[in-house]
C-alpha cells in the first residue's frame, strides 16, 4: 500500500487567532499590521474577509487601509500565536506521525489509519471539526502520496478545503499550471526556466533530467521529481532543519545616509538570501534588518509574517519598508539582512480539552 500524508494548513492563521480570542471579530475583516496606532507598517496577516477587499501580507498598513477602509487592524501578538501552535501541533501529533513544517502546517502520516479502513477524507474532516469547534481556527487540508503532492493540494482550495490527488491526477491537474506554482520553485528559479522556454510545470517534467541538473545541479533533481509529482521525503517527527537564521551585512567606509546606496545593498543581500533558503527548500517568517551608528553596538528591528516566504521582492520590500520606520534619519555605518523562524520552535502551551 501507498503512504498517505495529509498537509494541515491554518487559514490566515494569526487573524484567525486573534478572531478566536476575540468573538466579535469574527466574520469581520481583521488586519494584522504594525502599529495601529500610529497607522504605520506592514501587513503580515488578513482574514478571508480582508482579502476579499484586496489586502494581502506585506502590503503597506496605508494601502490596506485604502483597500478595507471598515477593516479592523490589530497589533501582532506572537506569543499568542506560538501558544496556538504549540496546542494544535499536541493535537494533531496525537493524531499520527507529525513533523511541524511552520507555526502554522504539519504534516501527518496517515497511512496506518488508512490501512485500518479509514478513509483521508474522514480524517481531515475530523481534523477540521475539532479545529474549529475547540479553537475557532480554520484549517485547509491535502492530500497525496507524499509530502509533496499533500502541499500543492492544500493550497488549491481556501480556506476550509480538502483536496486529495494521486501522482496521475496531480499531473492532470499542475502539468498545466505556471512553474512557479510547484512546490519549492522559487521566483529566481522560475525565471532561469523562463529563459529557457520551461512556462509550466508540464513543460519542466517534459525536459531530460540531465539538462535539469546542468541548469541547476543538485536542484535539478528534485525539480524533475517534483514536477512529475514522484519527490518523496518522510514523515520525520524528530527531523532537525539546520541553521536556524541566515544573513548578510557589509561595513561601509563612511557613514551614510545614501538612499541609493542602502536601497542597492538591501537588493543584493534579499536575492542572495532568496536564492539560498530556496536551495535548501525553506521559508522565513521573520526579517530582520541590522544597522550600526559609527561603531557602536548593533541595533535591529524585524517584522514576522503569517505566511513565510522565500521571494526576494517581499524581503526587500520589508527591510526596505524596516529600514525607513526605525533608522533612516540617521547615517550609518553598517547594514543588514537576517531572516529567521525558518525552523519549528518549541512554544510555550495554551490549554484546551481537545
């Protein structure tokens, strides 16, 4: 028999907390952002009610507010948050095999509760239920034969969906699809196969692994498994994920205030700390951004986000966005980028009687 593996996604995770704790919050359009009272910062979480207006993580907390202007904006509570996780990653371990992927999505091995006649709709539905009715939170789930196919599937119906593919009906339904829609294929690697007429995963699976591992070497590997839907990884509950932060500096010669200078160096340092948690097929939840003043002691500041990225863009955005809130009146002497929270962390625990 084949291994069934569910992935559970959270659904805008940090709003659906703060719509948990607060019941009049529910149904309403809740923004997670920086500061509500001073109107300043970036959006790292939005209800289905705020996207529906057009508010998305990373979005300017002004630029949301034009889009949602009834919006609800409330200010990021992570302790809260690890506390939700730490109770629902209990849980679902309680379940079957469970390696927590982010704060907010694990993966389950099911395929002993399969073998006893169950069938992975039953226990997703059962995780949704339970979910919903001890924490409020809503959760998406998929499906598949391994770990790979369970991720794309969860992200094709939002939120409190089910999907569950075979390899054959993952490649009936992705082989059609942008190849920037598979699974650990990030922009930068998406545009290196646009420049090679490679346009949709369908296309990618059609290419000679052997011009795979030309283009990209190790990495070509798992793009040709992943694009056929054949990657397979196990379900380690004990996995460890490495380095826990990644980041880039550089000391100027003087002290600087040049816009066009800091803005070319947070480019540079985003793209190359992009490229690298690609390659090792992670996400960052948190950006920080580094300064020094002549030679003193470092100082840093840092946004985290709901749903972690790995997109150059959305790093320099926030630590250009960080960069201007908290040290751009003031020459400095040294600036970075670190990312962080790639990894799983152990939280602090919030009682419910699951």
């Amino acid at each position: 028999m084949n291994a069934m593996i569910l992935l559970c996604d959270m659904n805008s995770f940090f709003a659906s907390v703060h719509q948990s704790m607060q019941p009049e919050l529910r149904g309403k359009p809740v923004v997670v952002a920086g500061n509500p009272e001073k109107r300043k910062g970036i959006v790292v979480a939005a209800s289905y009610e705020a996207k529906a207006y057009g508010v998305y993580t990373t979005m300017r907390y002004r630029d949301a507010w034009k889009c949602c202007p009834k919006a609800i904006f409330v200010q990021p509570e992570h302790t809260l948050y690890r506390q939700y996780s730490e109770v629902i990653m209990r849980f679902l371990s309680r379940i079957a095999p469970c390696e927590v992927a982010s704060v907010d999505e694990a993966y389950l091995d099911i395929t002993e509760i399969i073998k006893r006649g169950h069938s992975p709709k039953e226990v997703a539905s059962y995780i949704q239920r339970k979910l919903e009715s001890e924490l409020r939170i809503p959760c998406s789930i998929g499906a598949g034969p391994n770990k790979l196919i369970a991720k794309m599937c969860a992200d094709v119906k939002k939120p409190r969906g089910f999907v569950e593919m075979g390899q054959r009906q993952f490649q009936a339904y992705f082989w059609p699809q942008p190849v920037n829609r598979l699974h650990g294929c990030g922009k930068s690697t998406a545009e290196k196969l646009k420049q090679k007429g490679i346009h949709t995963i369908g296309q990618l699976a059609a290419r000679p692994l052997e011009d795979l591992q030309q283009w990209f070497g190790k990495k070509g590997e798992y793009l040709y498994k992943a694009a056929w839907g054949a990657y397979v990884s196990p379900v380690n509950p004990e996995r460890k994920k490495g380095e826990k932060s990644i980041g880039s500096s550089r000391t100027f010669a003087v002290d600087t205030m040049e816009r066009s200078l800091i803005e070319q160096t947070a480019r540079e340092f985003s793209h190359k700390l992009a490229e690298k948690v690609q390659r090792q097929h992670k996400r960052a939840a948190t950006v920080s951004v580094e300064v020094k003043f002549d030679y003193r002691q470092a100082v840093s500041r840092s946004i985290t986000l709901e749903v972690p990225t790995d997109r150059a863009d959305d790093i320099y955005r926030i630590a250009m966005h960080t960069y201007e809130l908290h040290f751009s009146d003031r020459p400095i002497r040294l600036f970075g980028i670190r990312l962080s929270n790639l990894t799983a962390q152990v939280y602090e625990q919030l009682k419910f009687s699951f």
